[in-house]
C-alpha cells in the first residue's frame, strides 16, 4: 500500500513530521491526539473533513488571484460611491513609507526594537492636532466609528452621565457600532432633523436635554454631507446642561472648514482614511481622537498618547509614552478600556499626507472638492424631474441627490449606471426610508469635468429611456 503524502504547510511552523517527532519525545507523549484528551469525547470529530488538498505557494496565488479578479475596483470603473470611505488621490510616497518595515510589522513594541515609530507616531499626532486645532491626539482607534464611540465612553466618565444625544442623519452602520460599545451602560437617543435643510432640529434638541445628558454628538460635514450651520449655538445648549460637545469630522474638509474647536467642540473624532488611505474594499480605515491638554479628558484617553521630552544627553530627545498607566496595556482590566489595535501604520500614513500637502495643500484640497461637487449638482440639476440636492444646505464632498419624480427607482439608476461602468451614489430608501429614493452621491479631487459629465449623460439617459 503506498504510504499516504504528508503536507507541511509552508506557513504553519513545526509541520515537518521529523520535527514534530521530536517535539512529543521531549514532552514526554506518543501522539498529537494526547493533548488533546481534556476534550470530551463526544466532542470530538471521527469523520473526514471536506477540505481540498494543499496548494503550493504558486498555486496558491493563481487561486486567490482568480477569486480577487471577479472583483469590480473603482480602478476599472468611474466612482461615485463614498459614504464612509472616500476615494481619494494618495502619493505614492505614502505607501513608499508605510511599507517600511520598522512601520510595517511594528505593533506596541517598546523602545529597543522602535526604529524611529515613536517619533513617526508623534509627529502625526503634532501634525493632526494642528489641523483640528486641539493638543492632544491618540494613537488612531480601528475607525470613526469606534472613535466617536470612545470619545462618547470618556465624555461619561468625566461627567458620571449615562445618556448621549446623536443626530437622526447618522450612518446606521456606525450608530449600531456605537450602540454595541455603549451597550448596556449607556443610552443613545436620536435628535430629529429640519426637514429642508437637514439641520440638527435645535428645538428637539432643547426638548430631549436634560442633566442626564452626557454629550451632545454630531457630524460636520454630516454624514449625508451638509455643512452643521449651528455647530456653535448646539455646543452652547450642551453646555447649558453641563453636557460635552463631541464633534466628528471629515478631516480632509478642515483646510477650508473651521475646525470643530472653534465652535465649542470639547472632544473632536473622525475618519483618517482621506488622509492618504487606500479604500482596500472597505478596509483602511482609522479613528482619531483630540482634546484640549485638559487632564480631565488626557486621563479618560483608552489608547496610547506619545510625547517628546529631554534625555540625559544635553539637546538631545526622546519619543515616549504619556501617562501610561491609564491604559490597558499597563493595567490589563483596570485600563479605562481595552484597546488594541493595527492602526498606528495608518496614523503614520496620515502623518506623511498630511506633511507633503501642509496648510496650503489641505486648503487647494478642499477648494478643488467643493468646486467639483457645485459643477457636479449644477448639471444634475438640469435633468428633468431630479433634483441635485435633496437638502439646502451647502455641503463638501458628499450630497443627496433626489429621484423621487423620475419615475426611477435609486437601484434601477445605479444598475443602469454599473452596466455603464459606474458605481453610483449609496442608496438610502433603506436607511432612511422618510427620503424616499435618494442616494447620496461622493465627488472627490479625482473627479475630472469628464468623469462628472459622464455620470450626468447616463443618469439622463437611464432616466429619459424608461
């Protein structure tokens, strides 16, 4: 009888049956199934699992390469789609940066094996913190999300409320997310809206404020992408019950924006990916966090804080952390929350965006955004029965195109659109089925006159060709 093929994994050490062999004798077993006799017999598998033969590395490739190319990428089609993830323009030395390996397989390691992360980390804090116009920057959460959901778990603690106010016109993906995080301590209720503008509904506001109320949560831009006009007026309403405001924003909007600090924001969060992140189906995506250098808000940070100091050495310094025994890193289960995540690679990539644009970048950024979003709503809004903007506020990179009277329905027109090699704006009959059949379409920097000519010309079509 031949003897059956053993196959060692080459990614899964001590697979080698020689080297296994070897491993049993010195711990004094016969067999692998040994170590595993706590289990519960019944527990265990007798049958033959259906798991395909082992692949070589070559085979391995050509496999996942075929799955990945049935893939459609906003690099083979025109896109139109944010809602979270934006696409933007990245300098290619943004990823000559993050690829390196000091930045790359570096985690929470410690000054011996550092190479230069920790200054990297605190030259993206410096460097964030200037552009939202705060002192105090972490080390980036997985996302926005979890960052707005952080910022609202410190703003309960300093002030020992248990209730958070968050607007209507939130991502119900990123309000599940904060639900799950403040669950089951803290409750989130929702303001209502003006239905013409989108504006926070200040009366409903007033109404659901109460001494209960820990922090006051919102957008700017919103997620459907207006401008929150009365960001200084609802921070000066939190306050009046002793609540904190918490701002989040879309920080590729602050070079021509007022930063959230200027209006009364106590805690600002947000989105790192339009910071030189690629949108890696979804993935690349990275919270911050900053304060005030406030130590009632410093030592409420979960993650970690890095700062520069003196050595022993005349003129020369260091990179290091700051209160470190607030974390759970230092106290494991007495940390204010247990943090752990990839996401510092990401901070450090912003860290480099943000340095190769500066002030000025940002600023031509942000103009070039704005200027193709108004060209863009101005020529939807020449196509029969649509309307360009669902609401009257001015918006930046993102707005809600209304197809109510075309007599199309939002999935009919993206479909129509991918069939055209588009990906069209994210549909929201679902989330917000009050609007009816809007999407909410993103123009970014990379949108050329063509590329928005394009979409217009097919929206018109699909909707003309009934």
């Amino acid at each position: 009888m031949q003897k059956q093929k053993t196959m060692v994994h080459p990614y899964i050490p001590n697979m080698v049956p020689e080297i296994q062999e070897e491993m049993l004798q010195e711990i004094g077993v016969k067999s692998i199934d040994v170590l595993f006799d706590g289990i519960p017999q019944e527990l265990h598998y007798r049958g033959e699992m259906n798991i395909p033969d082992g692949l070589s590395e070559y085979e391995l490739r050509r496999h996942m390469e075929n799955i990945m190319n049935k893939n459609i990428s906003a690099g083979d089609n025109l896109n139109f789609l944010g809602a979270g993830c934006w696409q933007h323009f990245i300098p290619a030395v943004c990823d000559e940066i993050n690829q390196r390996a000091e930045f790359l397989t570096a985690y929470a390691g410690e000054p011996y094996e550092d190479h230069g992360r920790f200054q990297a980390l605190y030259e993206y804090q410096s460097l964030v913190a200037e552009l939202v116009d705060m002192d105090v920057v972490n080390v980036p959460t997985f996302d926005w999300a979890q960052a707005a959901a952080t910022s609202i778990r410190m703003a309960t603690r300093i002030t020992g409320r248990n209730e958070v106010l968050l607007p209507k016109l939130i991502s119900l993906d990123k309000l599940k997310v904060i639900k799950n995080y403040c669950s089951p301590h803290i409750t989130c209720t929702l303001v209502d809206y003006e239905d013409q503008s989108g504006q926070l509904n200040l009366k409903d506001l007033k109404e659901k404020m109460s001494e209960n109320i820990a922090a006051v949560y919102f957008e700017n831009p919103s997620f459907l992408g207006f401008l929150e006009e009365h960001g200084e007026e609802i921070s000066q309403i939190a306050k009046g019950q002793g609540a904190i405001t918490i701002v989040g924003v879309d920080p590729s909007s602050l070079g021509v924006i007022e930063p959230p600090s200027h209006y009364g924001a106590d805690i600002v969060c947000g989105e790192l990916q339009p910071l030189g992140l690629h949108m890696s189906f979804g993935g690349g995506l990275a919270g911050f966090i900053a304060t005030h250098d406030d130590i009632k808000y410093v030592q409420e940070y979960p993650s970690r804080l890095f700062g520069i100091a003196p050595t022993e050495v005349e003129g020369e310094y260091g990179f290091g952390d700051v209160y470190y025994d607030r974390t759970s890193f230092a106290v494991r289960e007495k940390g204010k929350e247990s943090v752990g995540t990839q996401t510092a690679l990401w901070g450090i990539t912003a860290g480099v965006y943000l340095s190769l644009l500066g002030p000025k970048g940002m600023y031509e950024l942000g103009q070039t955004v704005i200027q193709n979003g108004l060209y863009a709503r101005k020529q939807l809004g020449e196509i029969s029965n649509l309307k360009a903007s669902r609401f009257t506020s001015s918006s930046f990179k993102e707005f809600v195109v209304d197809f109510n009277k075309t007599g199309r329905t939002v999935s009919e027109i993206n479909e129509y659109l991918l069939q055209n090699g588009i990906f069209g704006g994210k549909d929201l009959s679902t989330d917000f089925p009050e609007l009816g059949q809007c999407a909410l379409f993103c123009i970014t920097e990379i949108h050329l006159k063509e590329d928005i000519d394009k979409l217009v010309s097919t929206i018109q079509a699909c909707i003309e060709n009934k």
